[in-house]
C-alpha cells in the first residue's frame, strides 16, 4: 500500500493548537496520534502502537469531527477508548442492544446480514472513518446487522449512551453523524437498485472496481486483493458458481486473476465497460 501524508485540513489544525498546553496529557497524547494521518494501500491509516487511536476518513480529516471545536474535540475523544479486533472477530450482532459506538480507524469491517437459509448478504464495507452502531442506537436501540472484522482493525470505542448524550450536546457533531449515516443509507439505495435492475456481469464488475480503490494494494501494475469469490458473491447478491464463471471468463481475457482468496484487477478500463 502507498504511504502518503492524509493532515487534518490547515483550518482545524490550526485550531487545535489553540488550547494545547491545557489539554491533559493523556488527551494532547490522543491528539498528536489523530493528527499525523498516513494513507495505507490507498485507504487506511497506517497504526502506530500507542494509548490513543487514529482515525482518519476518506478526506483531510475524519467527517465525524469535522469542524467541532478544540474543546469540544478533546471531550470527545477522551471520552473513547481504543480496541483492536482480530480478522474475523465479531464487532456486534444483530438484534442485540448497541452498547457501544464506534469509529473505524485502520482495516476493514463487513456488515452482513443472515437469510432465512442461513446465507449471508454483506451489507456495506467499512473503512477507516466510518462509524458502527449509531443506525441502532438512533432508531430502534438494536442493532440492525451484524459487524465483523474483515481484516485486522482498530477503532476508537465509546459507550452508546456517552456517545448519544455528547451528539445531543454538540450539534456539529450531530450533523456529521446524520451525513455520514445518510451516506451510508444512499449507498445501500445504489445497492439495491443495482440489484433489482441490472444483469449479474455489470454488478460485479463494478463491484470490483470499487474494491480494488478500497482495498487494492499495486503489485507489477495491477491491483491485488485478498478477497475470496464468497465474498465477492455476497456483496453482489449473487451465488459461488456465477462469480466463479464471470472471473475465468474475465481471467481468459485478462481483465483480471483470480486465485482462491485473491482477486487482481489487471484492466480497469475494461471492467468499467462490463459495467456499463
């Protein structure tokens, strides 16, 4: 992955340097992390082993804080804790109580949901500056879905009802939420309206183009993704033998590789046309 410096924009970093010699240690420690973003296979934040947590978002500074001032901001994040979850291990389950809330910072998280056949669709990927649990928390107090590490992750943990009273104290940071779950709602929209109106070929490969931005690293020119045909299957609503019958038609005329739980994209521009 490409290691490139992703600041705060100058305007909030100039702002939180005011105040800094009266943060508490721990919290001017928290924010010298936050700050320092790195970009890591062009979509996460490369981590460094510390007490606080980086968080970062698709552009100069995490949406959630977003133009909160300095004081405010360090309330926040004091107010967290950092948790790091192993590939695989489960975030939250569907129909329980949100207990917690949390901030992405590095990796990655599926949220899936279970047919009644016991087969699961994977809702939405989730990368660094995305937030779990507060659709939940804000509607029925449950969760709606269920979160699980697709690669090792880190995020900043608060407590649902911390979270809920500090998003109640500070508008700005009620509007970011609200714009970050109404982007999240329109992309399951996008979903849905692929699904119910377009061909399984064009569904995957634009599903394909997409993850290869998210989660692609360069390897010889091409673009490489650890992700199985499964996986790949559940997120375009379609089976197994369908995305396995699409990527080696793909593969014989080398739009991409595909290896048992590993896809390279090899010709973007032609996957675009697919999709189109």
């Amino acid at each position: 992955m490409i290691s490139t410096e992703h600041p705060f924009s100058d305007s909030l970093k100039g702002n939180m340097e005011v105040g800094m010699s009266a943060m508490p240690d721990a919290v001017r420690g928290l924010r010298q992390q936050i700050v320092p973003l790195g970009q890591q296979n062009g979509a996460g934040v490369a981590p460094q082993r510390a007490s606080g947590a980086q968080v970062q978002g698709a552009g100069n500074r995490p949406r959630l804080f977003s133009g909160i001032l300095p004081e405010e901001y360090n309330r926040v994040i004091s107010a967290g804790r950092t948790k790091e979850f192993a590939r695989g291990e489960t975030l939250y389950i569907e129909g329980e109580p949100v207990q917690q809330v949390l901030l992405l910072a590095s990796g990655f998280v599926k949220v899936n949901k279970l047919g009644m056949s016991g087969a699961e669709v994977i809702l939405h990927l989730c990368g660094p500056g995305d937030v779990l649990g507060a659709l939940g928390l804000f509607s029925t107090g449950r969760h709606c879905s269920t979160a699980q590490a697709f690669r090792r992750c880190r995020a900043l943990v608060w407590d649902a009802a911390t979270l809920k009273s500090m998003v109640v104290r500070c508008p700005i940071l009620h509007q970011n939420l609200v714009a970050i779950l109404g982007e999240y709602l329109l992309q399951l929209e996008q979903r849905f309206h692929e699904v119910a109106t377009e061909r399984v070929g064009p569904r995957v490969a634009r599903q394909l183009v997409r993850l290869q931005e998210k989660l692609g690293r360069p390897v010889n020119g091409a673009m490489e993704m650890a992700l199985s045909r499964e996986e790949l299957a559940q997120m375009t609503g379609t089976t197994l033998f369908t995305v396995s019958r699409l990527l080696s038609t793909w593969e014989s005329r080398g739009f991409v590789k595909a290896g048992r739980e590993v896809v390279t994209v090899c010709d973007v521009a032609s996957l675009n046309a697919v999709s189109e």
